[in-house]
C-alpha cells in the first residue's frame, strides 16, 4: 500500500493530467451522436419552401430527440436556446407569466402538447434569422443561427461531425461525473475491504456540500473535494478561494477547538489547472493531503491513518 504524504508541488505538476481520456465515457458520446444521426435521417429535407415550417413542426412533434437534432443542425447549444424562449415568454409572444426559466425537457413537453407552441418554435429555428424585432434583442452571433432553412441537408458526414462539436460541452460535463466515479470506486475498494463507509452531502463541519466525506457527512474525519478542469475560467479562481476559506479553515478551526485531526484532501486535476499555475499552488499548499488521477492508490492510506478504528466494520 503506497504511503499517505503530503505530495510536494512539483510532484503534483509532472504527475497532473492535461486531458481526460475515458473509453466509457467516449462511448456514451459516440451513442449519443448516433442516436442524433438516426433521428436525422427522418429529418424533412422538402425542396417547396412553404412547406418546410409544417415538416419540421411535425418532426419536433414526432421525434422525441428531434429539437436536440435541430439545435444540432443550426447550431446552437441548449443554454443559448433556453434564453431565447426565455426572451420569447418576456416578449409576450409565448402566452403564460414568466416566473422561471423552462428546462429544455419543459419546451419538449409543450411542443408535444401544444401544436400552435411547437409553430412558433419551428419558425423560430426555421426563420429566426429574419425576426426584425428579435435583431434588436438578441446578438447577431446567436441569431444567425436560427436559420434551419439555409442549412437543412447537411451530409452524414457533416452532420456526424457537427453533433460533436456541439456535444463537446455534454462530454465537458461529464467528465466530472466520470472522475467522482474514479474516486468513488476507490471508497467503494476500502469499504468492501476494511468496512469504512463513506458518504457525500452537506457537511455541518464545514457548512458546504462535500464530494466525499469518509465516514459520513455529520461526522467527517476524511472530506475529499474534487475538480477536473481542461480549460480555463473565472470560476477557478472562485473555487480556490471557496476550498481555501470556506473549507480548509474550519477544518483547521475545528481541529484546534476540539483536539481532533480531521483532514481535508483536494483532488484537482486537468490542464486548465497547468495553466492557472499559482491557483493550483495555493490548493496544493492548502490542504492536508493533494491526490489527483495518478496518485489516486494513495487515498486508501490516508483513509486509514485519519479515521478512528472504531469506524472499522471488518
């Protein structure tokens, strides 16, 4: 069993991993764009101009994927469509108050309910483009591509390499849920082996959401938080700071109050953090113990020097 220390900076930067490579996880986005692409192939390619508002409503209206195969055509990403309907409900043009914004599983549901619902989102895709009133709310980037009457007919291969694309912030989330696996079939490893459970949740030591808290979320001596960034962002730095303040201090607080030594571990990992150099720095220097997808072995050691025996089942 390898040994729990304290990795130095320099271990953690010729160890860290600049992209995420996973064959499940690149499997599940395969099936994800062949799904698209079989749905595609029922998509209306009419060559009569006034009848392709009627076809693409009643392909919506049909295909349970068929607004995601659309918003792939054109285009545009989910969130970015979600804020045009949100727009659409502030104009008045979608009847109802607006109190909050409707998922995208919301806007599937009312296509299939509502016929007249599903024309106005078929001509939104189909001519958005050409909405004067729309041009004085929304930037000339997002409403060009409402524009499904220009691009229809992309071939198979374009098409396959289009869904990608658009699915590369699908794959981006994933990630995260992928790597909390990683760690959690570690946990799962150690509990089968020496009986420590393990949970996740809100946390009263530390009054955040933990990833992982060994033995349990009311009564932490292990607190794993986890993050896996590729590329860069604002957040970062925000989630350095909240990990350094919020977390890490009152694990110490806590420690010097009550004589214990419960720890905190950060496992940070991915090239964005490489290129946030001296915010990966602080969340080495700020904590107990740093793992990341390489010194992953190691946290079977640290959970076996930190939580009391008496948590041990076996």
């Amino acid at each position: 069993m390898i040994e729990a220390r304290k990795l130095s900076f320099q271990e953690v930067w010729d160890s860290s991993t600049v992209f995420f490579v996973d064959e499940e996880l690149e499997g599940e986005i395969e099936r994800k764009v062949a799904g698209l692409l079989q749905t595609a192939q029922d998509l209306p390619l009419s060559d009569r101009p006034e009848k392709i508002v009627e076809d693409v409503t009643n392909f919506l209206i049909e295909k349970k994927n068929g607004l995601d195969v659309i918003l792939k055509e054109i285009g545009l990403s989910d969130e970015k469509f979600k804020r045009i309907v949100t727009l659409l409900r502030k104009l008045k043009r979608i009847s109802g108050d607006f109190e909050s914004e409707w998922s995208l599983t919301d806007i599937k549901r009312k296509i299939i309910k509502e016929t007249e619902f599903a024309k106005l989102i078929t001509e939104l895709l189909v001519d958005g483009k050409r909405d004067q009133e729309l041009a004085k709310y929304i930037p000339r980037y997002y409403l060009e591509t409402l524009n499904y009457r220009e691009v229809k007919g992309l071939p198979p291969a374009a098409r396959n390499v289009r869904y990608k694309t658009a699915l590369i912030g699908t794959y981006g989330g994933r990630k995260g849920y992928y790597i909390e696996g990683k760690i959690q079939a570690k946990l799962e490893e150690i509990k089968n082996k020496h009986g420590i459970s393990y949970g996740k949740g809100m946390s009263r030591l530390i009054n955040i959401n933990t990833d992982f808290a060994i033995p349990t979320p009311n009564d932490p001596w292990v607190i794993i938080m986890s993050t896996f960034q590729e590329t860069t962002g604002s957040g970062q730095t925000n989630k350095t700071r909240d990990l350094l303040r919020s977390a890490y201090q009152k694990v110490i607080e806590s420690n010097s109050r009550h004589k214990e030594s419960r720890i905190f571990v950060n496992f940070v990992d991915g090239g964005g953090w490489l290129a946030r150099k001296s915010d990966l720095e602080r969340l080495v220097n700020e904590c107990d113990y740093f793992l990341n997808l390489q010194n992953l072995d190691m946290l079977e050691a640290i959970v076996l020097t930190h939580v009391p025996k008496k948590y041990f089942q076996k």
